[in-house]
C-alpha cells in the first residue's frame, strides 16, 4: 500500500498518471482521496491548482466505477474549488479549458491541462502562465470535471459540441427525416458499432438514445440488409451490463420523452460531451444564478424536466428494452418462408 500522505506533488502526479479506468478501486479508491481531501482543505489555496489536476486526470476512473466514498469527496473537492475559485476577478478574455471545446469529448483526462506546472504550449510555442494558473481557469477544469462524473450538476460550462459530433446529428437527422446524405445501412452499422468498451454516463446514455432515435428506420422498409438491425441489437444488449444501478430518483412523468427521433437523435450526440450537455442545460433555460448551491440548485432548476433524467438507468434501461423490441419486431421482415418438402412415396420418389 503506498502511503500517499508522504508523497510529493510530482510523486502523486506520476502515480495519477497511471490510474485509469480499469484500475481495481482498492488500489485507485485512496489516490482519490488523498487527493480530494488535499483539495477539499484549501480548495481556494495556492496549490489547489495541482490538486484540481490531480482530479481531472482521475476522471477516467471516476467517471466508470469508483467506490462511492472516493466519488462523492472527489465532487464535493471539484465543487469547492469551483465555489472559491470561479468567481475571482481576473482581466482575461479567455481561458485554455475553453480554447478546444470545439473538440473536447467527455475524455477530458486525455492530454496535459497545464494546471500541474502552469505551462502549456500555444500554438505559437510560447506559454502563458497566467492564464494557464488563473483562478478561473482552475476552475474552469474543475466543472468540466464534475461535469463528466456527475452529468447536468454544474453550472457554466462552456457550450460547444465538437464540431465532429454536430456533422454525426446531421447525417442521422437525414436519416430519422428520410432523406438519408449518404449509405444509411454503413451509418446506422457504424452508429451501432462505435460504443467504448468503458464509457461514461453521458457516452453511454448519448449512445442508447441514437440507438433508439434510429430504430424506425432501422425497421421500416428502407433497409433491406437484416445486418444492420443485427448490428443494432447486438449493441444495445452490450450496453445495457454498463448502466449502473443507481436508484432512479425521478418521479412519474419525469423521465424524457423520446417521441421525436430528429430531437432525440440530436440530444443522443449532445449528452456525449461537457458542451454538448452545456448545450442542452442551454435550451432548457439553467439559472446560471443557482451555480453556488451546487447540485441543489440544478434541482431547483429541473422541478419540471429533470436534465439528469437522460442520464438515469433507468430510464435508459427501459428505452434499451423499446429498442431491441421494436429491432427484433423489425427482424421477421427478413424471415423466409421455408418451402414445403414434397411427399414421397415408399421408394423415395417424389
């Protein structure tokens, strides 16, 4: 057992490194801690910089199966530091968090955020400490990194879904409206096939609702290949082991309503990513003035239609069950009746 009290920055900074999210939780669980606790202590100090990095290279296990202590003091830190750090005057027009959120999928523990030296290499080669080290900043990771965790309970994320998820809602909003740009059947086969092997909730809830968005025209009489509603199938039995078993919190009627494909298919890519999120929080009119009462205050904002709801096992599990019916309805379109062997008599012969 390595005894993190002991360790140095740069010494924990290695081990963070090598945490991801297959690491078994009795070896990751106090690395998180450890970490969270540093922060969580001075959550607005000089050196809560290093520690919010340490949190976000951590997201990739936090965001699969932490243990539920090593979680909830990893959320709470990250929503302390936003807390003390967020508001902090500062001259800037911009931030790095902000400059690739263009790009930035919900693998925001992928790539160096600077925040451990306070370098980063722009694209002219120079560095901006300052920039890299404001307090905003800081804090600008740190949403990002509740927001991969524990979707729709953060406010002021910035909104931006990548650029290559906006191209996938309009090749599959041509799909759901019947007027398919390209080869419907390789599409609807990647779509099916494009799931991690360990994604995070928002990946995991974007994917079961395109899947579900998609599958009229899966089943209608446009597909005349029955390995598409094969593929299809196959993935969203796949998915649904990986759906947590959280207690669904919601209560009747607030659950989404997927009625729409073309708006389904398009929050399918949107819950994929921090902006994507953003943007639905966007259209539903969050009250960025409740961002200090933390995960309270996006309750309040959600009394009418809960945005965590999209991502709620629950529910997800019962579109899974919509899904792969209504494909396995789809599939007797391909049955074949078998022809009737003919008789024959005692020699043989027909």
């Amino acid at each position: 057992m390595i005894k993190m009290t002991r360790l140095t920055v740069d010494q924990l900074a290695d081990v963070w490194r090598h945490l991801h999210d297959t690491s078994p939780a009795d070896e990751a669980d106090p690395i998180v801690l450890e970490c969270a606790r540093r922060l969580a202590a001075d959550p607005g100090g000089e050196q809560a910089h290093a520690w919010v990095a340490g949190l976000v290279a951590m997201s990739g296990y936090l965001a699969w199966r932490p243990g539920e202590e090593a979680e909830r003091a990893a959320l709470d830190a990250l929503r302390a530091a936003v807390k003390e750090l967020g508001g902090r005057p500062c001259s800037h027009d911009n931030h790095p968090y902000e400059a690739e959120m263009d790009s930035l999928e919900d693998e925001i523990w992928v790539g160096d955020t600077g925040l451990l030296t306070g370098e980063l290499a722009a694209q002219d080669g120079e560095t901006d400490t300052g920039r890299v080290l404001c307090p905003r900043n800081v804090a600008g990771w740190a949403r990002l990194a509740v927001e991969v965790i524990a979707p729709f309970t953060v406010r002021r994320v910035p909104v931006g879904a990548p650029k290559y998820h906006h191209r996938c809602i309009r090749a599959l909003s041509g799909i759901v409206n019947d007027y398919p740009y390209g080869d419907p059947h390789d599409d609807l086969i990647d779509e099916a096939g494009c799931l991690p092997t360990r994604p995070t909730r928002g990946v995991l809830a974007g994917y079961l609702v395109t899947m579900n968005a998609t599958c009229w025209y899966a089943t209608s009489e446009r597909i005349t290949d029955r390995a598409v509603l094969d593929a299809m199938i196959k993935g969203v039995e796949a998915a649904v082991p990986l759906l947590g078993d959280n207690r669904c919190t919601h209560g009747p009627g607030e659950h989404p309503d997927t009625d729409d494909p073309d708006h389904a298919n398009r929050i399918g890519y949107l819950l994929r990513s921090p902006g994507g999120r953003a943007e639905i929080a966007e259209s539903y009119g969050w009250d960025e003035e409740h961002e200090e009462q933390g995960a309270e205050g996006a309750e309040e904002d959600q009394q009418d239609e809960p945005l965590d709801a999209w991502v709620c096992p629950s529910f997800l599990r019962d579109l899974a069950e919509e899904t792969v019916e209504e494909l396995v309805d789809g599939l007797t379109a391909f049955e074949v009746d078998e022809p009737d062997e003919p008789d024959e008599d005692h020699d043989g012969r027909a």
